[in-house]
C-alpha cells in the first residue's frame, strides 16, 4: 500500500482514519464531502451548526495529507482545548499564544520545523506578524482552516477587526486551499465571508440548521429563581449555562443558586482576565455545575455535555440565540433551552436602541429585536420559526421538540377581548392625548384605582373596568399577542407606550372574528414527562452503571489533569452502559474509542464494567 511519510494511505481511507483515531464508525452529514473538496486542493466554505462536527472537517485531511495544517482560532482557551483533545486521541498538534513561556515556544517552533506537527492553531493577531508569515512560507502549509469565519464579516453577530488582515494570506499562499468555518451566518454574512477571504470559486457546503436533540421551551417570567431551579433540578448534577443581560445579574444569580447548593459562577467581560479563566476552567472540568454569563461566555465553550441553557433574559437577535442555545447538546445527546419572557424586556431593549446615533443601525436592530419578540410569542413551532430565520424550511407539523408542539397552546374566540383592550386603548388616547405603557391599559381595563388612572381621568372612560372576566396577567398575554398580530404597537424608547395601529381602527370598524391563545396563570406541563425513548438523541442504558462509569471518567480526567469528556463523551459512556462490552473487541465498537484510548483505557472500563454485573447477579 502506498504509504506517506506519517504511515497514512496517499489514497486518504477517510474512514479508516476516522475509526483510528476518533472512534467513530461514520461521518456526520456533509463532512466528507467538505473533506474530499479540501484533499482536492480546492477552497471551501463549510456552515455547519454547533454541534455538527465542523473541526473534523479539517483534523482528519490534516492526517490524510502530508505537510501542515494551520488553524486561525480566536480563542486561547479553545485553542489549548481543542490540541488537548487531539492529543487525547492520538493526533500531533500544537497552538502558539501568549500564555506560553519562551522556551516553550523556541521548543514547539523547533518540532513545527522538523515536521513533527500536523496542525497548528494560531490566534489571527500572531499569524500575521511579520516574523509569523516568514515561518508560514518555510512550512508551506497544505490547509489554512479559518474557524468562527463570521468574525471577519461587520454583518456577522461577533465580527472582530483582526480577521479583516487574514485575507492578505491568499496573496501570499495562492496555491494553498483555504477552508472558511462558521457554525452560524445569514445569507449576507455567506457572502461578506467568501468575499472577505478572497476564496476562489469555494465548494460550499451548508449543513442543516436544525438541532434535533435540543427542546425549546418559552416559559413567561414570573419567578425567575424558582423557575431556574426546577430546570436545574430536572438535570441534577449536570451542566448548564445561564445567559443574562447583565453583568450584575449575573453576580447576583450566581450568589442565590450558590446559596440554594447549586455549584455555580458568574462570568463576564467585567471580571478580571484569571478570575474568568478560573470559572470557565470550573465549568468545563465539572468542578461547577453552573455558569451564569453574559454574551461574553461565548466562542471558547467547546464543552459537549451541556444539558440545559436559559436565557434570563430576552436575547437581542435570533442568530445570538441561535449561538447560544446551541452550546447545549453538542454531543447530540437531548438538552433543553428555556427562555424566560416578559414583555419589560421588549420596552427596555427597544431602549437600547433608541440610544444608537446611526439610524440604518436602529432600523437594522428594531427588525432583529422584533424577530426575535415573535420567536418568544408565537404560538407555531419554535423550531420550523428558527429555522425559517436562516432559510430553512421544515416540514413535519409537529418536531416533538418544543413547547409549542409538546404541549399546544390553546385557542379561544377572542373578538370581545380584543375589541375591549383596542378600545381602551383608543379611549384612553382621546382622553389624554398621548398613549400609556401596558400596565397602565390593563389597570384601566381592569377597574384598578391608582393615582395616574385619577390624575388622568381614566376612571371616566367608557372601557374603565369592563376587563374584569380576566386578570392583569391574562390582559398581557393578550395584549402581547394583539402587538404581534399588528392590531397593536408598542413605541419605541425608554418610554414605551401601547398604541392602536390602523390595522387595529380598521379592525375595530369590521369586527371580524379573532381566534386567539387562552391566556393562563397555570404552569405548562413539563415537556420532561415525556419518555426519554421519545426525544431525538437519547440513548437508552443502564442508568446506574452510567454514573460508575461518569465516576471512573472524572478519576481518571483528575489525574490527567483534563477536562472528563475528554477521556470519554457521554455518548461513548452510554453505549457502555447500554452494551456493556466485557473485552477490548466489544469495547473497540464504542463511539468515541480511538486506537489510542482503547489502548489507554479501555481495561479500566471493561473491568468496571464486569464488576457491575457480578454484582448484578
């Protein structure tokens, strides 16, 4: 067989290679053939969301070619993370990054001279210094893999001035394919990206948006801790991740779920450059069991065993939470998002925007907000709305995946309700002048007897009182679904008020039927009643042989000093638990089981393995 000099086959056995070194008998969707493209020496663009194997795409041609694959990162700690775990399964790789000493870089830079490398991760900044690109032109490297390539795009979520400078690398590598990574983009940001790097007629590959093992929830927000906890306790001693809009939320979030016995930290852009090392290095080795963060805990979280994430507070686009939802469930085991809703967070965020200078800028993220306000109050399938936003349709009516579908909401005759609150709102703007925020409606609506209701005399309109057949919560939910129905609006600034739209006039004239969600105080079934054989990802196992082998994972992660899922992911420990292999053979038909990790641990695991069901018997 014609071999390399690593002792591959020039033919690239792409699955033998996979099998070798990573443990897995297949390929994700499109992974291959963003390989093959990247073997031809041909540039390529590769969307696949988070979760869907993008950094396999250009390890495993680093293996099948011979030479050097440079990966730009932008993260020291993904970096470091990433080179940990391939040097786990086997594979020669190193970073270069401010936190090594001088004599640890002359020592890597001297192995990258003898070829003793096969992919080096390199943060933008340091591969374009001058002395960096004299190096690069030595190594001819064979692949430039760009990762978080929307970075390099103003229209992307997270764009950095630094990517800007990659695209002088086609001038100086001309004959040298470059491979463009982004796990999220819109179609704009697709085409800043392809422009920006200057790739040549690239093979583009877009994967599948849709994140089937994760479940999305939208719950309103009332008691905002007791409903973390009941998420938190419904993934006892897993990991999750808590997004809010503030720094100090999340301080103050951290400090009550320690309190309640949940190990838990705050992370944020705010925090000194140790202190966030710190707790993000407690997260990923399971030291904590929560991280309460803001946006900032973003790109660098490359943890797969993410069980749960919930947002606070209402994201400012879809495509942020997008991202962010998708650090749960990265190794395609079930995970649940939850986003916790409440309509103060339209008003505050519209804001925000109010305080912008630009006005395409204001217009650009008022459009973005309202997407996102939809996303949170549709009463449609979260998934088929999401997948929407990225052009992609979805064609089950019910994905087993989201409150919506799990537990629809149901639907009443709601002419009388919406003529009751379109024509408070009408009234109470004649007898003023000027519109009021929705509390202030609904107190109308509702016969309350406040200051502001006599000050302005609204306690001598028409409609004062006739809302009493629901209450001030249930006159939210409706009137929140008026806004989105466009019968109603909310104004923009830190002001907001509730007007009537001249859809909602003209509507009010016809008094045509109006179908709308019953509003209700009472908790939504759980969508964790439902059989765990039933959600997408599961692998059913012995639940208690599952926790010895997490048990033997974290001594042997411990005494290696690396994070657990690093030995094994929950994945490969599950299929123990549900084959329980008993010799190295059975054990080497594993997911996740490498040559490499076989050859280190595989008898530990098969002895804990045989010692459970002796005492089984």
């Amino acid at each position: 067989m014609d071999k390399d000099l690593f002792g591959n086959d020039k033919n690239h056995d792409l699955a033998g290679l996979l099998k070798r070194f990573f443990g897995y008998e297949s390929f994700r969707p499109l992974q291959e053939e963003v390989m093959r493209e990247a073997l031809a020496g041909n540039d390529t663009f590769v969307l696949m969301p988070t979760g869907g194997g993008k950094s396999l795409c250009y390890q495993l041609p680093a293996l099948a070619k011979g030479g050097l694959t440079i990966v730009v990162s932008p993260l020291i700690a993904l970096m470091k993370d990433q080179v940990d775990a391939l040097e786990e399964a086997g594979v020669s790789a190193t970073y270069l990054n401010s936190t090594l000493s001088a004599t640890e870089s002359r020592e890597r830079l001297a192995k990258l001279y003898n070829g003793e490398y096969r992919l080096l991760y390199v943060a933008p900044e340091r591969l374009m210094l001058p002395e960096m690109l004299e190096r690069l032109a030595e190594w001819k490297p064979g692949l430039i893999a760009i990762d978080e390539a929307h970075c390099i795009s103003e229209w992307g979520h997270d764009f950095r001035p630094e990517y800007r400078q990659i695209a002088t690398l086609r001038g100086r590598f001309p004959e040298t394919p470059v491979m463009a990574l982004t796990a999220t983009a819109t179609d704009r940001v697709r085409q800043d990206i392809v422009s920006q790097l200057q790739l040549r007629n690239p093979s583009r590959f877009v994967a599948s948006f849709n994140r089937g093992n994760l479940i999305y929830r939208v719950v309103a927000r009332s008691q905002p801790l007791n409903q973390i906890l009941d998420v938190a306790k419904r993934h006892d001693g897993e990991s999750g991740i808590i997004y809010c809009a503030s720094r100090n939320a999340t301080e103050r979030l951290a400090k009550r779920l320690s309190e309640q016995g949940l190990p838990c930290a705050a992370y944020h852009a705010g925090l000194d450059a140790t202190t966030r090392s710190k707790n993000q290095e407690a997260f990923i080795r399971d030291e904590i069991q929560i991280v309460c963060a803001t946006i900032a805990f973003g790109m660098g979280i490359d943890k797969p065993d993410v069980r749960f994430v919930i947002h606070h507070d209402l994201p400012k686009n879809i495509e942020g939470y997008y991202q962010e939802t998708g650090r749960a469930g990265r190794d395609g085991l079930p995970a649940e998002c939850v986003l916790l809703f409440n309509a103060s967070d339209v008003a505050k965020q519209f804001g925000f925007i109010e305080e912008k200078t630009d006005e395409q800028e204001q217009r650009v993220a008022r459009d973005l907000l309202q997407q996102m306000v939809h996303y949170a109050e549709t009463r449609d399938c979260r998934r088929r709305t999401l997948l929407a936003y990225f052009s992609e349709s979805f064609a089950d009516e019910n994905c087993g995946g989201c409150d919506n579908c799990l537990d629809p909401k149901e639907t009443f005759d709601g002419t009388v309700a919406a003529q009751k609150f379109l024509a408070c709102l009408y009234r109470i703007r004649e007898r003023s002048g000027f519109g009021f925020g929705l509390n202030h409606v609904i107190e109308v609506l509702t016969g309350a007897n406040t200051e502001a209701i006599r000050k302005w005399g609204h306690d001598q309109v028409s409609t004062y009182g006739i809302g009493d057949e629901f209450g001030r919560d249930e006159w939210k939910v409706i009137g929140r679904e008026l806004m989105r129905l466009g019968l109603a609006q909310l104004t923009s600034g830190r002001m907001s008020v509730v007007e009537l739209t001249q859809a909602g006039r003209d509507w009010l004239g016809s008094r045509e039927p109006i179908e709308l969600t019953r509003p209700t105080v009472a908790k939504p079934k759980s969508s964790a009643a439902r059989s765990r054989s039933e959600r997408a990802g599961e692998i059913q196992c012995d639940e208690m042989l599952f926790q010895r082998l997490r048990e033997l994972r974290m001594e042997l992660a411990a005494k290696r000093g690396l994070p657990a899922y690093m030995i094994f992911g929950d994945v490969a420990l599950r299929e123990m638990a549900r084959d329980c292999p008993t010799t190295l053979e059975a054990f080497s038909l594993t997911s996740g089981v490498g040559e490499k990790k076989q050859a280190e641990y595989g008898e530990q695991f098969i002895s804990e393995i045989a010692a459970y069901l002796t005492e089984k018997e």
